[in-house]
C-alpha cells in the first residue's frame, strides 16, 4: 500500500482560477479511477477489474470498448483515444491505455450472478427501500433469470444467450398461459424484465447503446396480454394434425423416448405439462382394473404442487396414452421437475413442420376440450375432465360425488384418438 501514499500533484492546464476550480473535479475523478483501475488490476481477469477499468474510461469522456469493437469502429475511433492518451502524457503500459484501448475484456458473467448483482449495481435503486421492498427489487430480476436456468438446464454466460435460447423460454411461458398456470401478462412482463436486464448489463459495464449487442429477448413478449383473453387463449393443435402426425405409427421417431411418449399422453389425455411430466411412479396405476394416473399433491420425496383444489383428480387411461405409460411406468425423470418439457416439444416439432409456427404444444390439452364439446359434453362435465371448477362452470355451488372413474372412462373412450 505504500506506493499509494505518497501525494498526489496533477496540473489543471490552466491560470484562470474559475477553470480552475471546474477542472478539479473533473481531474480527481480521473486520479481516482485510475487508482481504483490499479487496485483492482491484482487480478486483471476479476470482474471488478473489468469494471474499474470501464469507469476509468468513462472519466476520460470515451465510453468502453474492448479492442475487438474498437477494430470494428475503425480507424478514426481508435486514433480519438490515442490522440488523448498522448495529450495526457499516459504511457502505453498505463491503467488509461488499458481502458481507452480495450485492453479487458468482458467478464463472463452467467444470467444469475448478473440478476444477483442488481442491487449492488444499481443501489440508489434500493438504497432507500425498506428491507421488503429490496427483496421484491432483486426478485424481480432472479425470478426471471431462474426460468433460463431451468429452462435450459445450466446457469448460461448471459451475453453468450441466443435468440433461439430465448425463443424457446418465449415459447415455454406461452404454453404455461395457455395451460392456464399463467397470465398472459405476466409472461410478456418476465420476457421485458430479461430485456431490460440485459440492457442495464450491458449499460453498467460502459458498452456504448449505439453498439450494444442486440438482446436475444427483444420483443419476444409481444401479444402476450392478448392471450388473456378467454376467446384468444385457445389456439388449439388442429384434430387432422394430431391424428396424421402426433399420434399416428412412427410419426414421432424423430423425438427421444420420453418426449415422444409424454406428448402422446398429454394428446390423449388433455392433461396439463406438469401434471405429466412430474408425476411420481406411485401415482401411475396400471395394474387396476381401469388403469389410471392419480394427479395430486405430493409430499416427500415426491414433493410437486399442483395448479388448484379442482386439479386433484384421477384420469383413465385409453389409447396412446396407456400404451405410453405402459413403456414408462416410473414415469418421465429425464423431464421430471425441471420444466423443460415443453422448449423440447415445440423446437423439434417446429423444425418437422408439424406444428404451425403460431401454435404451441400446449394446444394440445384445448383440442382435448373440444373434442369433448364436438361429443356433446356439457360445459361441467369438461370442467371437471380438464381440472377446471366446476363451481365456476356452473356458476353456483356445487353437490355430490366427484365423477367415478368408469364415467370418465366411457368419456375418454368417446373422444379417443385412435378408436
């Protein structure tokens, strides 16, 4: 520390004692963030390196830049920074070569250290909120950070996330709405927090707006709020579709084992994702004599919430789906509780054609309930196949038994897809 003790003596260029006094901040910025860039050089590859170096640049009045970007500048830009560097008497080994020339470059940051870093970076956002409220704050970048980590099954560098990574959360939120596990809104608000998120990355670590790397999350979230609405939610996966290459032999040899299965199940079925995917052996009951999955919540090992009260309930197995359970009667691990099912599902069925671009694998489950309706099943009665309440269908309270499982039989046999 010793050779940071010793005084201190700039010029400020001028004799006018008014500039005088308007450069001397400017010039103890520049001291101090070059001191800041030299403490923070005892480890040239940290993070905080990274940032003391940005800082210094910025108090030179020249945004950061790595020497890649400057390269793509061009020629002008570069002789700019070194033209200042030699008016300031700065040798080529200095802290300010380092920033003005892009000596650094940018931390490797993965999208949760990057959410968990929000509050230090911008902590006049927090400063004066009450502990609560500064929960809320850096939740509302974690929160949708942990949806890519989920999604993708690894906390990814997050300047390194494509657009197809990001289409794919996109596509993943949509199916939740459409399974009526989530608003509308409330996906295109998670999709416009990861943009912003990305903006204010990128802002803090000193990358000029005017070359800031386009984010992967850009106008994804467009039209979501619509998706609220009861008429517009229901994009279904077209009958003829389904038939001809869902369900059909071999139509999905492209896909592994187990997504493959999991989406004839959830065709034949109409049951949410979740209730599929993270369903535990013990709830799988093929040996009864109707056999049937048990969709409830679990405790222990096996611990899942599931949507609400109406959710709980026993579906009869027919068709496709048995056969599917009858080849995994553990159930799926390969998706269980990871929530990874559905990007799976919609990339590789995007990428055959077999899915409309607009329509989503959560289709599947609102073509169940038409083809109820198509049948000539009242609206209670497809609320209480699909998990729904039935109260709310009826729109009064609701008497008596829950519907037994050989009428719910006979329902799934009338509707069954390969009949």
């Amino acid at each position: 520390m010793g050779q940071f003790c010793t005084p201190i003596h700039s010029t400020l260029g001028t004799g006018d004692r008014e500039d005088a006094i308007t450069r001397k901040g400017v010039v103890k910025k520049q001291i101090l963030a070059e001191l800041d860039a030299k403490l923070a050089g005892r480890n040239p590859s940290s993070a905080s390196h990274y940032e003391a170096i940005a800082e210094l640049a910025t108090s030179r009045n020249f945004s950061y830049q790595t020497a890649g970007e400057l390269a793509k500048a061009g020629a002008a830009s570069i002789m700019d920074r070194v033209l200042h560097l030699m008016e300031s008497s700065d040798a080529p080994q200095s802290s300010a070569a380092t920033a003005l020339l892009g000596g650094v470059e940018r931390p490797k940051l993965t999208i949760m250290e990057v959410a968990e870093k929000m509050p230090e970076w911008y902590s006049e956002k927090v400063r004066d909120k009450a502990a609560t409220a500064k929960r809320h704050w850096k939740a509302m970048w974690t929160r949708p950070a942990s949806k890519v980590v989920n999604l993708l099954g690894y906390d990814p560098i997050f300047h390194e996330i494509s657009r197809s990574e990001a289409v794919a959360l996109r596509d993943a939120l949509k199916d939740r709405v459409l399974e009526e596990d989530m608003l509308g809104k409330s996906a295109q608000k998670e999709l416009r927090l990861l943009n912003t998120l990305w903006e204010k990355f990128h802002d803090h670590l000193g990358v000029d707006e005017r070359v800031m790397p386009p984010s992967p999350f850009y106008n994804l979230g467009k039209g979501f709020g619509a998706l609220d609405d009861e008429d517009a939610r229901k994009l279904e996966v077209p009958v003829e579709i389904i038939r001809e290459h869902i369900v059909a032999p071999g139509a999905l040899c492209f896909m592994n084992d187990e997504l493959r299965d999991i989406t004839l199940i959830l065709a034949e079925t109409g049951a949410r994702q979740s209730e599929i995917t993270d369903l535990p052996p013990h709830s799988i009951m093929l040996d009864e004599p109707i056999p049937y999955i048990f969709i409830r919540k679990e405790k222990g090992e096996w611990a899942r919430e599931i949507k609400n009260k109406p959710s709980k309930r026993k579906v009869p197995l027919v068709g496709v789906a048995l056969e599917a359970f009858r080849r995994h009667p553990e159930g799926f691990p390969r998706y269980r509780y990871k929530g990874t099912y559905s990007a799976a599902a919609n990339k590789v069925l995007h990428e055959h054609n077999i899915l409309p671009e607009e329509i989503t694998i959560g289709g599947l489950r609102h073509t169940f309930e038409t083809r109820m309706k198509d049948a000539g099943y009242e609206n209670d009665t497809r609320a209480a196949m699909m998990g729904h309440s039935v109260k709310k269908a009826r729109g009064r309270e609701v008497y008596g038994n829950e519907m037994p499982l050989e009428e719910k039989l006979a329902i799934h046999h009338a509707v069954m897809l390969t009949a």
